[in-house]
C-alpha cells in the first residue's frame, strides 16, 4: 500500500519539497508519494484531524503554520521545543502526532559540510523571525557564540542572544568584522531586485572578515543578490539550497528509518526551473 507524505502550507505552490521527498522515496525503493496541501491559516485544526483520519504518514509544515500546528499535535521534539516552531509531523502506528524541526540540524550539516567549524565560532545571524530562531538554536547547540542583528529588537532579544539593531550600521560592521559565519535569514533577499538591493546595500559588506561563511536561507533566487555582494568582499557563500536539502533528508529518515539518498535529492531540487534561474 502507498504511504501518503505531504507539506501544509499556506500558500504552498511554490513547495519544492515535492520534487526533492518524492525522488527519494523513488531512490530509495520506497512505494510512496508527497503531495502538497494547501491548508488556509483557519482550517489548521480541520487539517490536521485530516492527516490523522486518512493515515498520512508524515508531512512537513510551512509558514504560516510552524508555530500554530505544534497545539495540535500529541508531543514535540526537543528541537522543536527549543525553537517554539515545527517543520516536521509522523503519525506513529498507535496513532500519536508528533512534531520535530529539521530546519535546526539542517542547518548545522549544511554549514559544518560547506566547512564551518561552529564550535567557538562567532556566528551573526539577520533576523528575528522563524528562520532566525532555528538558526540561533542551531548554532547555540553547536557551540557557536551567536549575535542577532533585528529590525525589531525586542524580537531579536526574545531568542537569548546580544541583539543589535539591523539599522545600526556601525554596530552591524562591527559585527560583521568579528563573524566568522553570518546567517541571513529574513525573506529580504526573496524579493523583487529593487527591495532586494536596497537591503543589501543597506549592510556594511566590506567589513566581512575575508573568508568568512556568508549562507541565505533564501533558496529562490538560488544566487541572491547578498551572496553575490558577499564574494565581492571576500566571503565564503553558501546558497539556501544546502539547508533545504539536509532539512529534507532529516525529514526523510525521520518517516522512514533509511539513509536520505542525497545525491538524487539534490538532483531534483536543481533540476527544478527555480534554482537555475538567478
């Protein structure tokens, strides 16, 4: 019998986890599918009863929801818990909801495999939002010594780390002049070239420390306009697709107990219009 595996989202069009879970299930000889569900904010709780009553045995969950699904949800992981989001749902056999993040060690495996020793490091992170708390807990977790740069800094104070104003630009270069890895992970960079580059000129780039891990949670530009900025100066880039990729395996063995075939998953997400287009 075919297994059922989906994301929930609002909108969730632009899902490329499709692509990349259904490749590995193929990859992997595994009979199941991923499909996308577009669940609007108020229809959560219909939702999730939903995925419970036909037996889906797993989904992702994207914005708007990472916060709002873990109230219905059995039990959460510590991940999870330490983030105050989730990302990932399996339905075990006696029924129980269960909730994790993957975008936490997802982004530890992107950043250690792009060669990033966070042990120590000092990391910046641009931000105050989900991405931001995934990425702060992360990075903590990893021993990284981590700054929060916010346009709200009340926000960026609630995630436990110094927190500076993201307007601030001689605070910010300063920051920046001491990270060895910065995390941009607003949706700035996900907007038109106008907006985009206002933001990106707004940062004081060439106090990078030469050699430093810049990585844009953004995956769509794959090769944003601050990953450009950023060699320009120096800097070592990571594009958002790392993160994606490894977010996704850690969903993958969560739901089936098997090694995520990386190199077919990767295959599909690149293979996809969105990444290949700049």
């Amino acid at each position: 019998m075919t297994r059922v595996y989906g994301v929930l989202g609002w909108p969730v069009a632009q899902s490329r986890s499709p692509a990349m879970q259904n490749a590995a299930f193929e990859a992997a000889g595994i009979d199941a599918t991923y499909v996308r569900f577009p669940v609007a904010p108020d229809a959560l709780g219909d939702a999730i009863r939903g995925l419970r009553a036909l037996g889906i045995a797993g989904a992702n969950v994207t914005v708007p929801h990472k916060t709002a699904v873990i109230a219905h949800l059995d039990a959460i992981d510590e991940s999870a818990r330490a983030v105050g989001a989730v990302n990932t749902l399996t339905l075990a056999e006696d029924g129980t909801l269960r909730g994790a993040n993957t975008d936490v060690g997802g982004l530890v495996r992107a950043l250690t495999e792009a060669g990033a020793t966070l042990a120590e490091a000092r990391a910046l992170v641009l931000g105050a939002g989900g991405a931001a708390r995934a990425a702060v807990a992360g990075l903590r977790g990893a021993g990284a010594h981590v700054t929060v740069a916010a346009r709200r800094v009340e926000e960026g104070a609630r995630l436990g780390a110094p927190t500076l104003d993201l307007a601030d630009r001689d605070a910010l270069a300063d920051a920046l002049a001491a990270a060895d890895v910065v995390v941009q992970a607003t949706s700035a960079t996900m907007q038109g070239d106008a907006a985009a580059q206002c933001f990106v000129e707004a940062l004081p780039l060439a106090s990078l420390r030469p050699g430093a891990l810049v990585t844009d949670l953004v995956y769509a530009p794959r090769d944003t306009l601050l990953l450009r900025a950023a060699r320009a100066h120096g800097a070592r880039t990571l594009d958002g697709l790392a993160m994606l990729l490894r977010q996704g395996a850690l969903a993958f063995e969560l739901w089936t107990g098997v090694p995520a075939p990386l190199p077919a998953m990767r295959a599909a997400l690149e293979s996809e219009t969105s990444f290949t287009r700049g």
